[in-house]
C-alpha cells in the first residue's frame, strides 16, 4: 500500500481536501488512535468515532486508561482506512491495495459540558446508524457524566489513496498473467433481531437499507 | 467498542489464544502501525502484511521513511481489526460494534538475506491472495533489494472482541424500540479486467471465487 500514494497535506482550508476528509471519514466505522503509554511506548487501539463540522469525536468509560490518557493533553494519531479493493499486477513485486486513507494529528480537548457530551453521543450514534438517534432512549445524565469525550481537530489531517488498475513493468504487460482489480464492499446482511424485543417491533426503514457510504453521502 | 469487551493478554504460547490470533490476521488485509516519529510524536499507518508462524511481516520500499523509522529499532504497536456487524440498543448509550482485533507490541527485526524477502513477499501476496503466487512472475533480486522486509514476533499479541445482542439496562427492554444486531461482511464484487490483457486470459478461480476469510480458513 505504500507505493505509487498520493499524499495531500491539507493546506489551511484547503476546501476541496477538507471535503475529501469528510467523506471518508463519514464512511468508515472506526478510527485508530495512537499515542505513547505509560510506559511511553506507542499504543494503537480501535474505537468508534463520529464527526461534528471539522471535529472528531471520541468517546469511552470516564474510567477506561486510553481515553483518559489521550485527553490528558498528548501528542494523537488518528488513522482511519478505508480498504476499496484489491490490486493484482502480473508482477508479485507491484501488487497492491486500492485504500483511501485520514490521517489526523493533534492534541484531543476533553468536552466537559453535559450537553457537549449529549451532542457528542448523538454525532456518534448518527455517524454508525444515521437515522437512529430519535428512536432511542437518550442519555440519562449520569450515564453522561460517567462518559469521557474527546475533541479533536481535523486542521491537521491528510489523505493518502491509491486506486485505479496495477502498474506493471513495461516487459511483463507481454505476460499471459490475469491482472486487474478486485474491488471489494461493506455490505450488510439481515439484520438479527434482539430476542428480547417488544411484540410486533421491527428492523426500521434505515436498519434494513443500511449502506456506507449513505446513500445521499 | 470500549464497553463489554475481553481481554485475553497471551500467556506464553498460550494455544487458544494463538489460534484465534491467526484467524483474525489471516482474515484481516491491513494493520495500523504505531510508532514515534521523526519529532517524537505518534504515527499510524495502514498497511498491507502477511503472516509466517508466528510472524508477522511487512514490506515496503526501502527508501520508505516508515518502515526505516520502524527498522530502526524502536518501539511499534501493530492493530488489526475486523468489524463484524453493528449493534443497535434501544437506549443511545448502549450502542457498539462487534469487532475482532490483535494489538502486536514488539520491535520489529530488518529482515536481511533476499531469501527471506522472497519468502516475505511470498506470504503477503499469499495473505492478499491465496493461490496467487505460483501464477505470478516473481521479484527479481534488484526488486528484492529495493526492498525493506521488517518481522515482528506474536509473543506479544493480545486479542480484544465484542460478541452477540446488545445489553441494555434491565428498565429499557419494555420500550418499543428496534434492537438487534446488523451484521456486516466485506464482499468481493465482479473481477475488473486490466485494460492490457493478453487476448482470452481470464480471471482464474482464486480470483472469481474470492472470499475472506477463505473457504478453508
């Protein structure tokens, strides 16, 4: 994945960039966070996330160590990849992976504000199911203050993609080798009802036509 | 993802624990390495890899600042992680996503002779693709010397996953809310031939009946 990218440094504003951001972050589903433990080597754990205008979101157990340790003010990575298909050149060397990729470095602000957490949560939930937030119960305020939210800036974000077909050496297009792409997709299954559920309930309109990207994204 | 989760940090060898972190790396295409950059902060990249035993292996262009910061000698953390579906709770809080995932910590090992880079090269292609290699031209030695293989041993690899229906508070299974899970699965689509194909050269069976993880797996 690493051969034949093309990285593009957000210039301040850079809008066309900034909408390349959105999009594949609203796509993906979750994020890797890095950053030094306590022992100040490097940690990388996956976690939900959601976005709010030029702002990731994070969340977690006020006890849990790796938020409270990314909110104490650390250096952060935030990676998230999409992986779009793969690459078979004639080649082993020039196999590859078609990928969009964010990389997003900064400092994550802790949101202390009831509602900046509420907010938060509803970005999050919206973000892995649109549509879901106004059918569910929502967040008792202890459930809040027990909650840890974490703020992080996109101004310091990139994309890195590679897509379209393998690029062979000029001799080995002679071979008799098939070589293309296999693209690959997120798709849901049926849903699996809770055994638990109220009678007569059932999978709503945006759980049984569930697609990433959303349809009007 | 960070509520309801197990941790199974690997005893020594532990045998269960080793077999289901080969099933998440075998199934998995990318990883997210963490390491600290030129200015000391974190870094995390995706990248493609392949496993030998109880090695993992990545590849890249030596001139690479990555994999040379990461050859290096210092500290890395390298995530894998599968999502396996959505889950849905009547209360916004209690929402999550199945997942499967490794976290390596270690120091990966330059691999040297280009014997061992063949074999490397070999095993990603073949984690990528099985069947894949024998049909390919292979690296030629300079190919292999451009090359920068690091090995990272398992011994200190632990699996995170969360597993099955939502859980909500005992009050909030009387609300006529949807619940359940949404299932996702990363599905191949139709083969897209190279535009420079060898005339009636077609996409072999690894290739039309591709599917991860494999049907043997």
């Amino acid at each position: 994945m690493q051969c034949r990218t093309t990285l593009k440094r957000l210039p301040k504003r850079g809008t066309y960039d900034r909408a390349a951001i959105h999009r594949i972050l609203d796509e993906a589903l979750v994020c890797h966070v890095g950053f030094a433990g306590a022992d100040g080597a490097p940690v990388v754990i996956p976690t939900a996330y959601g976005r709010d205008g030029d702002t990731l979101l994070l969340h977690g157990s006020a006890a849990g160590r790796m938020l409270q340790t990314v909110g104490g003010g650390v250096d952060v990575c935030v990676t998230v990849t999409l992986i779009d298909g793969l690459v078979l050149a004639r080649s082993a060397f020039h196999h590859s992976i078609n990928y969009r990729s964010v990389v997003i470095f900064g400092r994550a602000r802790v949101v202390e504000s009831v509602d900046g957490k509420r907010q938060a949560l509803r970005a999050i939930t919206e973000h892995i199911v649109p549509g879901r937030w106004p059918h569910v119960r929502e967040p008792y305020e202890k459930e809040l203050k027990g909650t840890l939210v974490l703020a992080l800036s996109l101004d310091e974000a990139s994309v890195k993609t590679r897509s379209g077909p393998p690029l062979d050496d000029e001799e080995d297009y002679a071979l008799a080798v098939w070589a293309g792409e296999l693209p690959l997709r997120v798709v849901p299954q049926a849903p699996v009802d809770d055994t638990r559920l109220v009678a007569g309930v059932e999978a709503p309109p945006y759980v049984r036509a569930y697609r990433r990207p959303r349809a009007n994204g």
